[in-house]
C-alpha cells in the first residue's frame, strides 16, 4: 500500500523545490503535471494565452511574497491618488511620476526602496498598497485624529494604530498612510492577496500593465534544494 502512494506521488511531482525565506522560514513547492488523459485533455485544451497569463499572475504573487518577506521593510503603505492631479483609470503618468518623485528623494540621499501592488477599484480606478524603506524623520509626521483628515484614517487612529503621513506625496498625489511594520509574514500575505482576479481583467484590457513595481536589488528567497 505504501508503494502504490509513493508510486502515486511521483505520478504527480513533476519537481520540486525548498527555498529559505529566513532564519526560520523555509517553503517546499511541489510542481504537478496532468496525470491522466482526462486532465491532460483538459490542460491542453486550455487557451494558450489564459495559460500564460494564469502563470504570469502565479509569478508575480511568488515574487511578491519573496521580495515583501525577504527584505526589512520599515513602513507599509497605502498610497491613493487625488482624481483632481491625476486620471485613476489611467495610471501610467501618475506612475511615471511617482517614480520619478522616488528618483528625486534618491538624488537628495535617501536611500528609497519599494515594493507597490495596484489595488483595482469597481470602476477602473486603483490605489497602492506596499512597503517602503528610507524615509527620514521630517518626511514623515503622526496624523492627528483633531486634523481634517478623511474618516478612514480618523478610524485608524481612534482603534490606537499610530498612522503617519508623508506630506510631500500628499502634496503631489493624494492621501497617504504609513504603518511601521511590526509582522513581516502577515503584511507578505497581506499585499499579496492583491493580485486578484481583478488585476488579471486590467491586464486583458491593457496589456502593458504590470502586477506590482519594485526598487532594483531587493532580496529574494535562497533556493536550499532542487530535484525531480
């Protein structure tokens, strides 16, 4: 009996890999391919763009998770745009911009690292949840609950979060939030649920969408073991 499990594991690992997150982190993925001709059917009769875009969202979600759990990350952020400054159905100058906001903060020495996922709204708008590093202390202020401040972030601080702004994107953006992050592993879940179904409608729309956007050099996991 044992035999015909093990015969029947190996029917559906195509390979596998452990890779190490952490001191005390370690992820072993499985890779399973078709094993009977039903499901084989069922795999090739499969659209081939679907496939390819099913493959690049399950990407995208593993290397957030690596990028969001494998680098210290000071602040997790939530960054909205004022529909005032910027289109929120089409993003691409308010992304240009904000890089080109961060490119700035560098040039004056801050040492800025991100890592930012779309939040899609109903109607095609999308906000910015992800984490940051290099902020100074005048970058960044304590919201006061007694301020003009919307009734979300009013909340958030009447709950006892300590809430901060960065004025300096609110100025050129919009409203903005910044949490010291206390839980690595739940905040890497949290941002990584945002690569929706959602995202996946965006990006048949407009295929130059991306899924997320990150600094250049950020840690990602150690591969420990690979076989077949």
């Amino acid at each position: 009996m044992r035999g015909e499990r093990m015969g029947e594991f190996e029917r559906l690992t195509a390979n596998y890999n452990i890779k190490k997150y952490s001191d005390n982190q370690f992820r072993l993925t499985i890779l399973k391919y078709p094993g009977s001709k039903r499901e084989k059917e069922r795999a090739t009769s499969r659209n081939v763009n679907d496939k390819k875009l099913d493959n690049h969202i399950s990407r995208a979600r593993t290397m957030i998770y690596e990028y969001a759990l494998c680098n210290d990350w000071e602040y997790f952020v939530t960054m909205t745009i004022n529909p005032e400054k910027y289109d929120r159905k089409n993003t691409q100058e308010y992304i240009k911009d904000l890089g080109q906001w961060i490119r700035d903060g560098r040039k004056k020495g801050k040492d800025i690292s991100y890592l930012l996922v779309p939040d899609p709204h109903k109607d095609g708008s999308i906000h910015l949840h992800g984490l940051m590093n290099g902020f100074t202390d005048t970058d960044i202020r304590l919201f006061d609950i007694r301020e003009k401040i919307p009734k979300k972030i009013k909340a958030m601080i009447a709950s006892g979060r300590q809430i901060y702004d960065i004025p300096d994107y609110q100025s050129k953006f919009g409203w903005v939030t910044a949490e010291r992050v206390k839980d690595k592993d739940a905040i890497a879940k949290y941002i990584t649920k945002y690569v929706t179904k959602s995202l996946r409608m965006d990006l048949e729309r407009e295929k130059e969408k991306k899924l997320y956007y990150n600094s250049r050099g950020l840690k990602t996991a150690l591969k420990m073991i690979e076989g077949t």
